[in-house]
C-alpha cells in the first residue's frame, strides 16, 4: 500500500501492473529526451547569432517529420501491447462479481453457489491494532493466488469505480452496464484500495481489501462460507 510522503506508485502485486510502470518509465524516459533536445536547441539559439537569410532546409524539415512520428511509435507499440494483456481474458479460474452502493460494496462470487456477502468499512472506534484506518473491511475479498481472477463491475445506485492500484485494477462501476477487468498475483498479500469515483458524502469511506491466499486455503475458506 501506499506510504507517508509517497509520490510514486505502489510496488506491482500482479504482472499487469509490472507492464504498466515499466511503460510509465519508458513513457517518462522518451520525454525526458524531448525535454533535454529541446532545452539544447533553445540554448544553442540564444547563445549563437542569428542570421535572417533564408536556405533551402529541407533536410531538416525530413527530420522534424520523421522524428515526432518515430516517437509516436515508439509509445503507441507498448502501449498497445498492454492495452491487450489488460483486455485478454480467457478462461479465467474465477469470476467475482462487485457492486457499489452508497456507501459500500457487495461481492458476489457467481462460480461458488451462495457465496455473497457485503465489504462496510471498519469504524475506527472497532479497529484492531495494527490494521489500517479508513482502508480496513468487516469482509474482505478472498481471492487464490496465481488464478485469473475476472471481476465484473456495477452499481446499484450512482457511479463508483473498483480500484486496487497495486493490482492495476480500476474499473468505473456504472449502474445498468457491466464492466469487466481482470488481475492475478503471483504471492499471497493483502492490497488495499477504494472507490474513485466521486459518489457522494460517504465517499472516502468505502475501501476495497483483496487477500490473497494459496488455493488450499481459499477453498477451505469457500467452503467455509457457503455451508
């Protein structure tokens, strides 16, 4: 999760998410070349004499063409390539159902039979020591590692939006449409998120807790639930 006086991003907890810093990297990297050449030339003009004569320049006209359209593809191919990691889903080993209310969320994991429950946060005044304010759960999301997990997003009331930075999950929860997204992680953990979407007073109160757990364990905890 996030740290005090955290300007970056939180470490990656799924494959997705590592694609997505190493882009922001590379996306940061391309425009710090941009930066440094134009910087160069702005200094280089200010420093040199100018002469108004005019040339033939056409040469330099073939690079100011081909250069922004070399940079543009060097940020449209990963870009393109994450976009269809993040969209593939195929045959995933289990499908979770989330859906945001005013103020709360409720889950509903529709390959188990009777498992649902609703995730309220923990009031600080019932926090156990140790656990996290405004971000703990009275029911967290369950999930096994090294699965694909498939989540389909909704709300009943206003818009919502599902996030769990960590996993490189943010789905906006929109009333009468189902949005989908999937994540996985490699290593059992619990990551946090909340609602982004602005959806009222209680907004900030709303958090998202996925565990992750090994198989064996989650299946002794569905099995758990649904008797």
């Amino acid at each position: 999760m996030a740290n005090y006086m955290q300007f970056g991003f939180q470490d990656a907890s799924s494959p997705i998410m590592e694609e997505l810093l190493q882009f922001h990297d590379h996306a940061l990297m391309v425009a710090l070349a941009i930066c440094s050449l134009v910087l160069y030339l702005l200094t280089t003009m200010l420093t040199q004499k100018l002469s108004s004569s005019t040339v033939d320049a056409q040469a330099i006209e073939l690079i100011w063409t081909i250069l922004p359209a070399a940079v543009l593809v060097a940020l449209a191919l990963p870009s393109l390539r994450i976009l269809y990691m993040m969209d593939e889903i195929n045959q995933p080993d289990l499908t979770l159902k989330a859906i945001g209310h005013q103020w709360y969320w409720s889950y509903e994991y529709t390959d188990l039979k009777d498992l649902t429950f609703d995730s309220y946060m923990t009031p600080t005044t019932e926090l156990p020591l140790g656990h996290f304010r405004l971000l703990e759960v009275d029911h967290r999301v369950i999930v096994p590692t090294e699965s694909t997990i498939r989540v389909i997003v909704t709300a009943d009331d206003v818009l919502h939006s599902w996030a769990v930075p960590s996993l490189g999950v943010k789905t906006d929860a929109i009333p009468g449409r189902l949005n989908q997204t999937s994540f996985s992680t490699p290593r059992p953990g619990v990551y946090y998120g909340q609602c982004s979407e602005i959806c009222g007073a209680n907004h900030s109160f709303m958090p998202i807790v996925v565990e992750a757990v090994p198989l064996a364990s989650f299946e002794s905890w569905s099995s758990l639930q649904s008797s």
